[in-house]
C-alpha cells in the first residue's frame, strides 16, 4: 500500500508550486518511499456537496468514483502531504472541498459530545507546504494564521493527528528565480 499521499492543488504545471511537487517527489522516490498524487485540478475533483452525496455523508458513503478512490488512499497512508499555493490568506476552495467531501463522518470521524474524535490510527503525520504573494509573516500576524490555527491546529488536530507542520514560501512576486531554486533545493533536502 501507498505510505504517502500528496493532495497537489494548482491549474498551472509551470507554477511553483509544480515545482515543488516534483522536487518532494523526487526526493521520496531517492529514498524507496512509495506515494501517490491525488491532483485535484488534473483529476477535475469536485468539491462541492450534491443533495444525494450530502445524504450519504453521515454514512460515510459516496456515489463518486473518485472521491471513493481518494478515500481508500487516505485509510492506508501514514504520512500526508499538501501543496498547494494560499489564495486569500488560506488554502484554496477545492483544498477544502477535499476535506469536506473526503473526509466523512463515521469513516475518518466519529462525532461525540466532546466534538470530533478522529478514526484514522495509521496516520502519523500531516505536511503543509504551500506559497504565497503574502510573506510569511504576514499570514502569521495580520491574516489569522489560518493554515496553522483552523488548517492543521483545528481540523487535523480534531483527526488524531499528532505531527502537524507547515511550511510557506512568502512573498513570491518579488523572489528571484536564484532564491526559487534555493527554496527548491531546500525542499528536497528537507525531505
């Protein structure tokens, strides 16, 4: 079975975030890791609730192939990995719609009296990395903080999941394609 899977969220292949993709797949395949791309934009995911599938939600079915697809990758992979680019100081519409309409009720969650108790044992950590027109700190200290307070903090940390990070390459409109590359480099290194 698939250990990683990466949730890839951008239209453009000649975006940065393309290129970051590839350079986490290049270093997961250098170290024998096995993964899988769930490219939300090539696959053409819909991430928007049907009456029919919002019917299905609290039996944690679906009647998309897709979706189904993309469920049972999740219930087997120990490590998950997100890039996609933030739009408004968080993460992309269909970035949500993924965990809206992936992530069902009485399948990755139980929903007590406490709140959300996560059903997903087997996966160990969660992986954020994403750009952005905004420098980091910026998004940090004037734009909420999303990624890391509601993105990983709220909904994953509501999942079971204990090792959450995030990483931001800030302020891409005024990066060389030198700093880029840097980046690039320092992404592959990392994992």
């Amino acid at each position: 079975m698939t250990n990683t899977v990466i949730v890839y969220a951008h239209p453009q292949e000649t975006s940065l975030n393309h290129a970051i993709l590839l350079a986490v797949e290049n270093q997961l395949i250098q170290e024998g890791i096995s993964f899988n791309v769930l490219d939300l934009y090539a696959d053409h995911f819909n991430g928007q609730y049907t009456a029919a599938e919002y019917h299905l939600y609290r039996q944690g079915k679906t009647l998309d192939p897709l979706v189904k697809s993309y469920e049972t990758q999740l219930r087997h992979c120990e490590r998950l990995i997100f890039i996609c680019p933030i739009w408004w100081n968080d993460v992309p519409a269909i970035v949500k719609g993924f965990v809206d309409v992936v992530f069902k009720r009485n399948l990755f969650y139980f929903a007590g009296k406490r709140g959300i108790r996560g059903n997903m044992p087997q996966l160990k950590s969660v992986q954020v990395l994403t750009t952005s027109t905004s420098p980091t700190w910026y998004l940090k200290l004037f734009c909420g903080d999303a990624i890391r307070k509601v993105f990983l903090n709220g909904t994953f940390k509501q999942l079971g999941i204990k090792t959450r990070s995030w990483q931001n390459f800030g302020g891409v409109t005024v990066k060389t394609a030198s700093q880029c590359r840097h980046y690039l480099a320092k992404v592959q290194h990392e994992f």
